[in-house]
C-alpha cells in the first residue's frame, strides 16, 4: 500500500509518455490474459475492472448496484472495448481503449491534485504514473 498524489496532468503525461504507457498496458494485458490466448474474453474483462477500483468508478459502479445491471455495465464496457465486434478483446483494443479511459480520468481529476491510496498493485495504471514523474523530478 502506498499513498500517491496526482492530479490531471500526472495521468496525462503518463498516457502522453508513448513507450512507458504502451508497456505498462501491454504488462497489465498480460496480466489479466489468464489463459494466454493473446485475447481477453468477456469474463477476463470482468475480473480485470472488478480490481480496478477507480475504474469501476469512472464508469460509476458501486456496492449498491443491483447484479443485472452490473452484468449489463460490464456488458456495454466489453462492447466498447471489442471495437471489432469480434468477441474477444486484443491487445491493440485494450490499449486504445485504457488511452481514452486514462485521459477521461485525466479530465475528471483536472488541476485538483487527490490523495489517492494504492493498493500495493504493479500493474495499476496510477500508480504508474506516479511513479513516472517522480522518476522525471529525481532526474531534474
Ligand atoms: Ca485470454
């Protein structure tokens, strides 16, 4: 667990830096490709936001919501994601998409820096970004 700081412009510049955010999504599709087919299908997707936390509130997900619409919610994210329409979700797909979700976030979080407490999670995304410009002062 560790306690982050970053606002809008820490996620931006994150997804802005093309070869570190391309390698911490492809490490992150790894990650959730549980079976190793390249792809990720409708449940791997699942499992994926159900541990991303500030994902699920981005699309506005909380305990109170009710199974069917959670099933219909994690149905309409995996349709945006399989832009194709071809059942699965691939790498390209995924990046593309976490760029768009990324820089929604950014907007969203704007100039007002939050607090944010991170699970100990490699592969989160935030925590990423905070580290990618901690590395930048240290460099400076
Ligand atoms: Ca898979």
């Amino acid at each position: 667990m560790g306690v982050v700081i970053i606002d809008g412009t820490t996620v931006r510049d994150f997804v802005n830096d093309d070869a570190a955010f391309t390698k911490s999504v492809d490490d992150q599709f790894a990650a959730l490709d549980l079976n190793n087919d390249g792809v990720l299908s409708r449940s791997e997707l699942r499992t994926a936001f159900e541990s991303m936390r500030l994902i699920e509130s981005h699309f506005g997900i909380d305990a109170a919501t009710p199974p069917e619409d959670l099933k219909n919610l994690y149905d309409s994210i995996f349709d945006k994601f399989d832009g194709d329409k071809s059942g699965t979700v691939d790498r390209g797909e995924f990046l593309a998409e976490m760029r768009k979700i990324m820089l929604a976030i950014a907007d969203g979080l704007g100039s007002f820096p939050i607090r944010m407490v991170l699970e100990d999670d490699p592969s989160n995304l935030l925590q990423k970004a905070a580290d990618l410009e901690a590395s930048k002062l240290v460099n400076k």
